[in-house]
C-alpha cells in the first residue's frame, strides 16, 4: 500500500461489519453509512519510515518542540535517518535547530529502549563536537517522545487511530491499534 509516499510493509485489517452507501457506489464512489470500528497491525520498515519523513515539507511540519522549564525550543530539520538496529532499540540522527534567544544548528545522535507500555528509555545521545545541551534539555526531549508516543489517538482524514502497543524488530516497527473510520 503507498499514500503519499508512505509504505506499508503489511497491513491486517479487521472490521465486524461494513456498511457502504448503495448510491454513491453506483457513481464509483465507496463511502461509509456509518463508521467503521477496526482493529489494525501495521508493520513499516526503517527505509520507508525514513523516505517518508524526508519528504520536502514533512519534517518541517512537525510542531518545534518547547522546552516549558528553560523557554527553549527545538525545531527538527531534514535529514533524519532512524534505524531499527535490535530488538526494542530505536536510533536516530538528525539535525535541529535550538533556539534559545538565537538560533544555533545541533547535529545529534541518540539511541532509545522501548519498553513494555510504549515508554521510552534514553540509552545514549550526543551532539557533535562543539554543540551541546543541557541536561534539563535532553529530559525534556525525552518527555516530550514519551507524551508523543502515549498520545491516545491520531488522525489523519476520516480515520481516528489509537496506538494500543508498539513494537520493534531489527529494520522495522510494528503497531497494533484500533481505528474509526467515517
């Protein structure tokens, strides 16, 4: 499946029943009567995740993030590569720009656990030499992944998508959720 530029690996979708409106249907058109409750596996390798996400204008469409503690905020900037390198680990390297009054270029390096309840441990990050952060800094970030992550739903169109457990292999990621479709 492609949208987007978005590939899925696989996809296992399961509906109790569908109710398609007969009307629009003879025009080729297939819209819902009424939504449709679902659960869903999806399962996206690291290169598709990593196509997707350097796509132009995706990254830049991510919210910077705002440091509440220290009025810091970090703004992602393509390319970021994430790798699935062993079982639960997640690594990713990127760039961002700081701003903190002026804004100042960090290339960074971290490597994430992910634990049973979609929680994520810091293992590892760095930033290259002569960047730095404070350590109030990559707190924040991490918290700021776990809100992420344990956000209850997402939306995209007419489907609402709740996350109910992640998981990672070597090169890829699993999810499992239930959706409403309308």
């Amino acid at each position: 499946m492609v949208q987007n530029n978005l590939r899925v690996e696989e996809l296992e979708f399961t509906a109790e029943h569908i109710s398609l409106n007969p009307l629009s249907a003879l025009f080729g058109q297939l819209k819902l009567d009424q939504p449709i409750d679902s659960s869903l596996r999806l399962v996206l390798s690291e290169a598709d995740i990593n196509r997707a996400l350097n796509q132009e204008g995706v990254i830049e469409a991510l919210p910077a993030l705002e440091m509440s503690c220290s009025h810091i905020s970090f703004k992602l900037r393509s390319p970021i590569a994430i790798h699935f390198p062993a079982d639960h680990t997640l690594k990713i390297a990127g760039h961002a720009t700081l701003y903190d009054g002026e804004p100042s270029p960090l290339d960074f390096d971290a490597i994430a656990h992910l634990y049973t309840g979609n929680h994520f441990s810091v293992e590892h990050f760095s930033c290259q030499p002569g960047q730095g952060v404070s350590l109030d800094f990559a707190i924040a970030l991490m918290q700021w992944l776990n809100r992420f992550v344990k956000q209850p739903s997402l939306s995209w169109q007419t489907t609402v998508l709740h996350i109910s457990e992640l998981s990672i292999q070597p090169g890829q990621l699993s999810l499992q959720a239930t959706a409403q479709v309308s």
